[in-house]
C-alpha cells in the first residue's frame, strides 16, 4: 500500500456513499422546502438503500461468505464493513420513520392530505370499502399457504407480501390445514399502492387485513403483517462462455428471485414464531433482519409526488429552456455553424431528439451510430432509431445489456431495433460501454460530414429532464475521426491506431487523467501558478487520490465538487492542504463530469462519462473529450463558478470525514437558481442579439469564485 494512502487518508465508499444518502435525508427534514418535494426526497432513500443492498452490500456478503480476510482497498474486512453498513442503515431507517410519522405526515394533513395507515382508522370504512375490495382486490389476489403438498413460496424480491398467521376453524373443511399463508400486495390495479376513499388515502394492504376473513374462510386469522425481501441483483456473466450475450442475461434476470437473501424488513409486532420460519427458509441471519416501524417501502410515496395537482406543494418549476440557436432552424445548418454546448434540464433536450428524428428521415442521412446506456420507457430516441432503420439507413446501436437494473428495458429495445433493420451489438466482451456518443453522416456537397453529439448523461428524455448533464454538438473534422474510430472499436473490436482528441478507457484514460494531474505538480514545482478542477459523481481510485495528494503537497490549488462517493481527505496537514471538496444536493442531480486543468495558463477543460473510479477507468468503456471552442469553455467555468459559490445545497468535506452545510453568507446562493437565471439571461440576450456573436464573460474571475 502506497504511504500515501492509509486509513486516517481514506474513507470507505461504502460509509461513503452512505453519507450521501444522509445529505439526500437531510432534504427530506428540510423544513424550507416544500412537502411534496420532502417526500419524494424520503422516497428517493430508500429508493437508493434498496440498490445499495441489492448490489454493494451483496457483493460484501459474498466476499465474506468466501472468508476474504482483508479487503487492501477499504483497509476493513467485508465483514467490519457489513457490520458498519448494517448499524447506519438501521439508524437510518429510525430516523426516516420518525421524520415521516411526526412530521410529513401531520404536514400533509394540514394540507389536507390525509394518509390512513393505522386498521382502527379504517375498520368504520369496511362497508364503504367492501365493494372496492370485493370487485377491484380480491380478483387479483392469489393466496400461498404452506402445508405438506404446498412447500414454502419464493418470495420475489422487493415485493411486498402480508404473511398470515392462521388457525383453522373446528368448522372447516377437512382439507389440508395450514398455520401460515402468504398474499403479495398486488401493484397491477387501477389506483396503485394507495387507494382514495373519502378524502384520505389507505395503504392497499391494509385493505385486505380488513377483509382476511373473506379469504381464509375456513381460518381465523391470528396475524397478519407486511413483508419485504431483498436479494442479490450483482448479475456477473461469464460472457466468454455465452453464446448470446442476450439470451443470458435474459435467463439471469428470470433466476433473481432465487438468489441470495441481503435484507429482510418486516412490520412491527410480527409474531416472533412466523419470523423464525420466514428466516429459516430463506437464510436470513438475524443481523440482516430490519423491523420496520410504520408502513413498509417508503419509495411508493413518490407516487403522491407524480400524481398530486398540488403545484403549490412542490419547488416552482424551473421550464427548460429551448437555446435560440436551433429555434425555427434546419438542425444541421445551425450545427454546421460552429459547435453547440447544453446544460440540462436548464436547456431543453429537444435538440438531441430533434437531430436524431431529423436524421432519421432526411434523404441525404446515410448512417446513424449511437450508444445507449439506460433509456426511457418510451424512448423517442430509439423510436428515432428504429424510423432511421425502417427507411434504409444504416442504423448501428451498442445497445449496453449490462446497465444494471436496466436490463430487460435494454433487452426489449434491442430486439425492436434488430425487427426493424438495426445492427445491434452489446460492446465488448468483459467491460460495460458507458461512453455516451452520437455520430450522424450525411452527404452534403458530393462529400460526406459528419454530425456528432457527445454528452455526460445517458440518451434518457425522461432523466434528462430531473439530472444535470452536458451536450456537445460538433462538426469537427478530428473529433469526428475519433467517434467513427470509437465505433469501430465497439462493434469491429478495431483499435484505432491513435486518437486525436478523445482518450478511452480501458486503455488510455487512466494515464491520461495521471498525465494531466502530474503536469500541474510539476508546473507547481517549478514556482509556476499551478490549479485544477473536477466535478464528479464519485472519486475512489486510490492511484487516482495518490496522484491528487502528491500534487497537492506541491502546491497544486484543487478544487472538487463530488455529489456522491469520496474517499478523498482534504484539509490534511502536510497532505492534502490545497485541497478542498464539496458536495452539491439538492433540485436537479448533478450528474456531469468536468475536468479543468490551469496548463501553466492554457487551460484546458475535458468533459467525460467517467468518474474517478475503478470501474470507470479499468472496466468500462468510457471517454473524455476536450471542450475546443472558448466561448464553451467559458460557458463551463462559469456553471463552476456557480456551484462552488453554493451556500445553499453544498456541503464541505471536512478534515475529520464529515460533512457541514456550507454557511449561508449575506447573500443567499442557490447555484441551482443562479444557473436558470445565468441561462435564461444568455439565451434572451442571444435573442436580442438577432444572431450577433456574444461573449460569455465571468462575473468576476474564477480565481475569486
């Protein structure tokens, strides 16, 4: 291990990225902010703990399930770090319940928004809502009783399931008899998990507790209490064993309700016996056991959130704006122009789908190639794409298969392209492509051009519309090279014999980000002014952070803005003193990378699909790209700018791995509205311009921001 890195030096990513999920609770308790937005903050925790257990607590189970003693890159054991993992979520989970009991709920009665979660304020309801039950619930539920020819159910994961405690009448039947039956709280109905009666709204398990005896009529039933289970969703192909990648992800998918067990979370007063026997068939370790105090799975209250028509519960919309530019404008003349630089949501993403719905019929369009990540339910992109198809173009998509949690949606797209005439490919064997790149070619002129698109954030209309991520579009000869040689490489497993702007990982990106890390510790070295900046999702790559200790030990200035994942320590003396990091939560998720390196005064700024992890750098295909125009980077600095002067939604790593609210100075500053107004006053002032060139200046120079 380096001596740059030790335990006092690094934060676990797990604790990490737990901290996080406690800046997004912090929103919930906010009490400024708006109570539908509070709930839908809570509804994003444990939207974000459930993906947390599926995935990153799985992994940590097996490696300790195969007695790996020492994990050298977090300096814990898998089990020191479950044992953590499982003492913050639980405290967690109390602090959630509290908020939501004590606080929002009250809140949303004052507004009179009643929720009826407690069977004595719904038994006076039973005959209001017998017919509902008889005609609209009671259809679509199916029983599991356990005997000796009905073995115990597999439960699905994520799903909620009331488990009934039963003792048969001396008046039943005299067919088999069982102590123990379970009913999954259907989601395939007309009003979802919460159901509307006389003003105020009741959980739908609820309403079959009040109607058990209409189910079990040969039963009493003693008991009965919700359920969830929570398995291992880490799919690991061995695709160099599959003959159809698609094929066996698609088996993979259909196997998870058989996988391992990482969570339990039962109701409160479960009887102790039916919890034993729940375990036992599934199991569970008593550690992985969470009871639940109120009603189970707080991420479907962010169906209020989607369906209330009360504006005046939620943040003032901020309305994306459409950049002058491409207004009442042929797409392709404006973009021949020169390049185009977006900021979404603030921006519109209507030119992205515009470009491709365009190409996809334009006579002179001879090929479209594109790669998607995660996308829509109802993607007009790949509707797009599949138009491109149906009317003779070339149409080639890497459609990545191993998006997580996204699987079957990129499974039923890809088979829609193929149907349509698209060469659909799944990247390369052993990495997931997670670069984000869009080539167009067009004949213009008896020659070819070529139209490129290249973003931060995933080809997602839906996303683009709550994530904040960058657009580039460009007709640069060089850089159009480069994404036709990426193409190449993803399809063709042709790697170009050099690139002229862009670097791609796995094989170059690490050295390149190491490269211009070091050229400013050498710069400071030398006494020259010497500063970088990066925003990113998550930062974990200990050469990565060793890099940024070394340079900032010789006087490199560093500036981080990391929403998510930071093993990093800044403020330690005598290692990482120039360094300051924080973290920005809040309206939008902050999605984009931004790398900007000082250059001895040219300074260059990249933006990439990559964060500064390992699996960007070493198991992904991903690329970084430089901004080539001024007027784009200036427009990027000042988006920077913006956020780093954040006394509102920024939080600052501290010295001791903590984070604190930045302080709120005289002057409040929500870089969240600042960049609507930034954006909105560019846009109108290019309007009034009538096609003038403007100049985006910084209000004052970075230096100071």
């Amino acid at each position: 291990m380096s001596e740059w890195i030790n335990p006092e030096s690094f934060i676990n990513r797990e604790l990490s990225w737990l901290n996080f999920n406690e800046r997004v609770l912090y929103e919930a308790k906010e009490k400024s902010n708006p109570i539908l937005e509070r709930m839908k903050y809570l509804s994003i925790v444990t939207s974000n703990l459930e993906e947390f257990f599926m995935v990153r607590v799985a992994v940590l189970k097996r490696q300790n399930e195969a007695e790996l003693v020492e994990s050298l890159k977090d300096f814990q054991t898998p089990q020191e770090q479950l044992t953590l993992i499982r003492e913050r979520v639980k405290k967690m989970h109390l602090d959630q319940y509290d908020l939501f009991t004590h606080e929002i709920l009250e809140e949303l009665k004052k507004q009179g928004i009643s929720l009826l979660l407690k069977m004595e304020e719904i038994s006076d309801l039973k005959e209001v809502l017998s017919p509902v039950f008889e005609t609209q619930i009671k259809p679509l539920l199916t029983p599991l009783s356990i005997g000796p020819a009905h073995p115990f159910p597999s439960l699905i994961s994520g799903r909620l399931y009331l488990s009934i405690g039963l003792t048969p009448l001396p008046t039943g039947s005299a067919l088999e008899k069982s102590r123990l039956s379970f009913i999954e709280v259907p989601k395939a109905n007309v009003f979802g998990r919460f159901f509307k009666c006389e003003n105020a709204y009741i959980p739908l398990e609820n309403i079959i507790k009040l109607f058990l005896d209409r189910i079990f009529m040969n039963y009493q039933a003693t008991s009965a209490h919700v359920i969830r289970i929570t398995r291992d969703a880490d799919i690991s192909i061995q695709e160099d064993g599959a003959s159809d990648l698609l094929l066996e992800i698609e088996s993979s998918i259909k196997k998870m309700h058989r996988r391992s067990v990482v969570k339990l979370e039962f109701e409160s007063g479960i009887p102790e016996k039916i919890l034993k026997v729940i375990m036992s068939k599934n199991t569970i370790q008593e550690e992985e056991c969470y009871e639940v105090p109120g009603v189970l799975n707080l991420k479907d209250i962010m169906w209020f959130y989607e369906k209330s028509e009360r504006d005046d519960l939620k943040f003032s919309p901020i309305h994306s704006i459409a950049p002058i530019e491409f207004k009442n404008k042929d797409i392709f003349s404006v973009l021949g122009e020169s390049d185009r630089i977006l900021f979404h949501p603030y921006h519109a993403y209507d030119p992205v789908i515009e470009l491709l719905a365009k190409a996809a019929e334009d006579p002179n369009v001879l090929a479209i190639k594109q790669t998607l990540y995660r996308t829509s339910s109802d993607s007009a992109i790949i509707k797009a794409l599949i138009r491109a198809a149906e009317n003779g173009k070339h149409v080639s998509v890497v459609d990545e298969l191993k998006a997580r949690f996204d699987e079957k949606r990129n499974i039923e797209w890809a088979r829609k392209l193929e149907d349509a005439g698209a060469h659909v490919t799944y990247g390369v064997e052993g990495l997931k492509t997670h670069a984000k790149a869009l080539i167009i070619i067009r004949r213009e002129n008896n020659s070819i051009k070529r139209y490129i698109h290249l973003g931060t954030g995933n080809y997602n209309e839906a996303t683009a519309k709550l994530y904040a991520d960058f657009s580039v579009f460009t007709c640069d000869d060089l850089l159009g090279e480069d994404i036709s040689s990426l193409f190449n490489l993803l399809t063709g497993y042709s790697l170009a014999s050099h690139w002229n702007h862009i670097t791609v990982s796995p094989m170059d990106l690490r050295k390149k980000f190491l490269r211009l890390i070091e050229r400013e510790r050498e710069n400071a070295s030398k006494g020259l002014k010497a500063k970088m900046t990066a925003k990113l999702n998550s930062l974990s790559d200990l050469e990565i952070i060793e890099a940024l200790y070394r340079a900032s030990n010789a006087g490199v200035k560093i500036k981080l803005i990391v929403r998510g994942i930071c093993s990093l320590v800044p403020g330690l003396k005598g290692l990482s003193e120039n360094i300051s990091v924080i973290s920005v939560v809040g309206r939008y998720l902050e999605h984009s990378r931004v790398f900007s390196f000082y250059n001895a005064g040219e300074e260059e700024i990249y933006l990439s699909s990559a964060d500064w992890m390992i699996r960007n750098l070493d198991r992904r295909v991903e690329i970084l790209f430089p901004i080539l125009d001024e007027k784009g980077k200036e427009f990027i600095k000042q988006i920077l700018k913006l956020q780093f002067e954040d006394n509102v939604n920024a939080w600052e790593l501290l010295p001791d791995k903590t984070y604190r609210l930045v302080l709120k100075k005289a002057e409040r500053k929500d870089s969240f509205e600042e960049t609507y107004q930034f954006i909105k006053k560019l846009e109108s002032s290019k309007k009034e311009s009538k096609g003038k060139t403007i100049e985006i200046r910084p209000i004052r120079s970075v230096e100071n921001g």
